[in-house]
C-alpha cells in the first residue's frame, strides 16, 4: 500500500487522478473565498439538506469536533452556495458549521481565516455535487494537524502511556513526536503542513527557529517551503555551525565591552592581558602606543 500525500498514518490503495485541478478551476469560475464570521454562519439554510447526505451526529462527536476547532482552528475549507433569497445552503462541511454555530453560542473565537468558498446561485449543480462527494470522501481521514491534535488529548490522559499511543497507531516514537508537535507551529506552517509533510514540516520549524530573529515568520516559510528534505537538512547544519561560539571574541555593550578568549594561550599572553587590566583599572591607557 502506498502512503497518502505526507500524511504517515494513512493509506491508499490504487493511485487515481487526481480531482484538486478540476476544483480548483471551478472555485475560480464561480466561487469567492471569505473568512467564516458569525454574521455569515447566521445566513446557513440547515434545512437544505440539497447536498447533505448526513443529517445528524451523535453529541459525542459534535463535542470532539468542538474541541478540536476550539484548538487548533477550522483547518478544512467550508463549502457553501448563495441562494435565492439571499441564505446560504451547505454543500460541504455540515458537522465543521454544526460544531462553529455550538462554539459561537458560548462566545468562543474561531481561528477559521479564508476556510470558506461561497458559490454563485448559478454555479451549476453537476459541479457542486462532484465537490459534495469529493470532499465527503476526503473527510474520511484525518488531517495531521487533527492527528496532532488528537495525540496530545490522548498524552494528557492518565490511564495512557506514550508507549501505548505507539503500539496503537503502529508507528514509531520519532514519528508520534513529529506529529504530537504539528500543533505548536506557526500558522505559517500549519496552514499548509497537508502539502509539506510531518517529518519536512519539523524540519522547516526548525529553520524557523533559528532565523525568527533576523526576519518574518511568513518570509522564511515562503523561502524554504519548496526545499526538499535534504536541502533543509543542509541549511540546518550551516546554520548550527554559524551558532557555535566562536573561541576569541568581542561584545560590546553601552559601558563598555566583554573580551572572552575560550582556548589555550601561552602564559606569557595571559601575564600581558593582566598588566593591561591593571592599567586599565588606573586609567592608564599608555600601552595602546
């Protein structure tokens, strides 16, 4: 069996062509992409069921789902078509609006930045209902970010042990950290974390974190995100060695400066850098000539 995407707790069987272009197209002719607010969500029709072929979920899961959008955001896109009479029918993405209408009655934020595509009244319906059915076959799975998140509710329990989240997903300790930690990275990561993979997704936090400093979050993942594994292995290196404190070096601070010599020197060296100090606590500063 061959592995889904970068995603290494799913799999797939025979390879099929792919139906993101023929989607992509069809967003791009008749639809618009807008941030899911509670204005928008007030316009739902849930009486059209048009393209629903779930009516209700159990309470359990609608609180899991809750959760998990409560956590780490609305990570999978909101499919919806304007109406007639200015409302909105769901073509995708009942149980993620159901769970965003519960955590918006108990005033809580949702993370959900451009996660929903509002068709045109006259998008036609054979295109709507390839991306009904596309997208509820897709959901069938976990994304990695919803794995993550779900490893780390099951850590927290006290009658779990790490060793047997392992055994029960079949996977190996290296590979349960790589996703348990999926959730703490920038968004500028997790937003497309699905197209990198766990394992290049650690790596490129990893170049995140030592750049940070010097430039955006948002410029780094922009510049490293279409380098290969290796590639960013290397950055990685060059970057540690540029880290590593230099044996003789200089800071200066607004009172002065700290001179730090980190190796072997001959004493007559050290006996020079005395005489100096002591001139120096005199204000004697004679041996610069």
């Amino acid at each position: 069996m061959s592995r889904l995407g970068n995603n290494p707790l799913l799999n797939r069987g025979q390879k099929k062509e792919s139906t993101d272009l023929p989607k992509e197209k069809i967003v791009k002719q008749y639809g618009r992409m807008v941030h899911m607010r509670q204005e928008l969500l007030n316009q739902v029709d849930f009486e059209d069921t048009t393209f629903i072929n779930r009516l209700s979920m159990d309470d359990t899961e609608l609180n899991e789902l809750k959760e998990s959008i409560s956590a780490i955001g609305l990570l999978n896109i909101v499919y919806l078509q304007e109406k007639e009479d200015g409302k909105f029918r769901i073509i995708s993405g009942l149980r993620r609006v159901s769970a965003i209408r519960e955590l918006y009655i108990e005033n809580k934020e949702v993370k959900a930045k451009d996660r929903v595509v509002i068709f045109d009244k006259n998008t036609p319906y054979s295109l709507l209902d390839t991306i009904s059915i596309d997208e509820n076959l897709k959901r069938k799975n976990l994304t990695l970010l919803e794995q993550s998140y779900k490893f780390n509710k099951e850590a927290a329990r006290k009658d779990k042990t790490i060793e047997d989240i392992i055994a029960g997903y079949n996977i190996s300790k290296k590979t349960y950290y790589r996703i348990k930690n999926a959730i703490t990275y920038p968004m500028e990561i997790r937003e497309i974390i699905e197209v990198l993979g766990a394992d290049k997704a650690e790596l490129l936090n990893k170049v995140v974190n030592k750049l940070k400093i010097e430039k955006p979050t948002s410029d780094i993942v922009k510049e490293y995100k279409d380098f290969n594994r290796d590639e960013l292995r290397e950055l990685l290196k060059t970057l540690n060695i540029s880290e590593k404190p230099k044996k003789i070096s200089i800071k200066y601070t607004a009172k002065g400066f700290n001179f730090s010599v980190k190796k072997k020197v001959p004493l007559e060296v050290k006996e020079y850098f005395e005489k100096i100090k002591d001139m120096m606590e005199k204000e004697d500063y004679t041996f610069i000539k």
